[in-house]
C-alpha cells in the first residue's frame, strides 16, 4: 500500500511541475500571439482532469463532509477552478482567471519539506514578527500622511494621490530607492530621514529575525534527522557539547532507569527528591501516551 501511496504521489508531483512549466511556456508565447497551439488547451484538460479525480479521491479516501473545507483542500478546488471558470465568465476576464493557475504551486505544500520549515519558522517567532511589523506599519503609515501633505501642492506631479507617498515609503524602507520620487520641502526631507534611520534599524531587525528563525529551524531538523535514524522513539535531545559531536539524545525508559537508580543526586538530596518524583511521574505519563497516540498522517 506505501508503494502505491508513494507512486501516486511521486505522479501528482511531476503533474504539478509539469502546469507550471506549461503555464510559464504559455505566458512567453502569448506575448507574440493571441491564437495558442492546440497542445496547450489538450494540456490544460488532461492537467485538470488528474486535478479533478485527485480531488474527489482524497474527498473519498479522508470520509468526512468537512473535507473541502480544510486548506489543502480549498487549494485543490482554487487549483481546479481557471479551467471551469473559463466556460462560464466574459473572454476579458480570461487572463484574470488564468492566473489561479499560481495557486497550483501551493500543493507543493504536500511534497516538500522546505515549505513546511517556512511554515515552521515563521510560527516560532509570530509574536515578535507581530511587533515589529506594527512598528514598520505604524512608522509607514505615519510618514506617508506627513509626506502626502507636505508634498502635494510642492510637486502634485509627483505626489498627487497618498498612494504615491504610500509607494515612496515602501521604496525606502526596503532600501530600493528608484528616485522616481524626491521630496522637495524642508519638513518633507525631514521625514524622509526619520523613516530612513527609523525604517533602516526595524526593517534589518525584521530581517535578522526571519533570517535566524530559518536558522534555528534548520539546526532542529537536522536533530531530528538524527535522532530518527538513531532513536526510534527519543525523549530529550540535547546539542553537541563539543564541535563536530553528535547529539546526546535519551530515551524515556533511560531517563526513567537513571531517575529510579538515583543517578541524578547532587549536593542537596533532600531538595532533589521531590523533583526525582516529578520528573519521574512525567516519564511515565509521557510513555504511557506514547504507547496510545497514533502515527501522524500528512496533510491532506
């Protein structure tokens, strides 16, 4: 059964790249004409007929009404959608519509685990992610509006709607600078040195903060590699004391085992014991679930 499981998936994979090959060759040659070889439309089809029957097969295989409406699930329908919608809306929303076809990449989500470190990353540091971007919005927003009234009446060419100052701030906080806009007036200059050297340090604290969630997300994967392949069922994990060590990864029966015989003792034995108790009721309860939670499934 993994065999074919693997098979299938390995197929739904290749189909995946294959749209997005197709659909990238489409967009080049549409750009010299309107009228597309017949081999792209019968590409289309049989790419969403796959789409289609993957559909309903997991719909089938999860036995569950709520199915459709998981994540996964409502990418699959989005994915499937640009070649239905196309008998059914006006010829000038066409190139709208083909665009949902970018919505195929995302079952990569299924396939690769680089998506879900990204995932993984970005969760472990929402709280912080969440404080720096409200200061990146709050100073953004403050500036444009500064920016947008002291500006508009001295070159309304360049300022004349508060998207324009909007898209200034953008272009100097990401440090692009095109200089298709240049503010003019003392307190217009004044601002846009306060969002530089404000912007400078809470854009680059919001890029180390990413860059190291990547960073530690990797070093944990590469432990869990580890000791998956070493201890089957692993209890606590600790890195490398010394470079090129590997890590020191206990099962619950050895620190059950080392807790019994006492092999935790230190200078103060009497305040130890109550937490040889603790972490020993903690062992048991953590084996006993272990012996009752079932293997995890993928995403469907």
């Amino acid at each position: 059964m993994t065999r074919w499981v693997r098979l299938l998936e390995g197929l739904t994979l290749g189909v995946i790249l294959y749209s997005v090959v197709i659909f990238t060759v489409e967009l080049e040659w549409s750009a010299e004409t309107e009228e597309l070889p017949p081999f792209f439309a019968y590409s289309e089809l049989a790419i969403t007929a796959f789409f289609t029957v993957e559909y309903f097969v997991r719909w089938a295989a999860s036995r569950s009404w709520r199915y459709p409406f998981k994540p996964m699930a409502l990418v699959d329908l989005l994915a499937l959608l640009p070649f239905y919608l196309t008998f059914l809306v006006d010829l000038r929303a066409l190139r709208l519509i083909r665009l949902l076809r970018l919505v195929r990449l995302l079952k990569l989500y299924r396939y690769t685990t680089a998506l879900h470190s990204i995932r993984n990353a970005f969760h472990r540091v929402r709280y912080e992610f969440g404080v720096i971007g409200f200061a990146l919005f709050t100073l953004s927003w403050i500036c444009a509006v500064i920016l947008y009234e002291s500006e508009r009446e001295a070159q309304p060419e360049a300022m004349r709607h508060f998207s324009d100052a909007a898209w200034y701030v953008i272009v100097t906080l990401t440090t692009v600078g095109y200089g298709d806009k240049v503010p003019v007036t003392p307190l217009g200059k004044l601002t846009a040195a306060a969002l530089m050297l404000g912007g400078l340090g809470l854009f680059g604290t919001f890029v180390s903060l990413i860059g190291g969630a990547f960073v530690e997300e990797l070093r944990l994967r590469r432990l869990r590699h580890h000791h998956h392949h070493h201890h089957p069922v692993p209890l606590l994990v600790l890195p490398p004391t010394q470079p090129g060590e590997p890590p020191r990864c206990f099962q619950p029966h050895e620190i059950i085992q080392a807790l019994e015989q006492g092999q935790f003792a230190a200078h103060d034995p009497a305040a130890l014991a109550e937490l040889r108790q603790l972490l020993l009721a903690a062992c048991q309860w953590i084996v006993h679930e272990q012996q009752h939670v079932h293997p995890s499934h993928p995403p469907n």
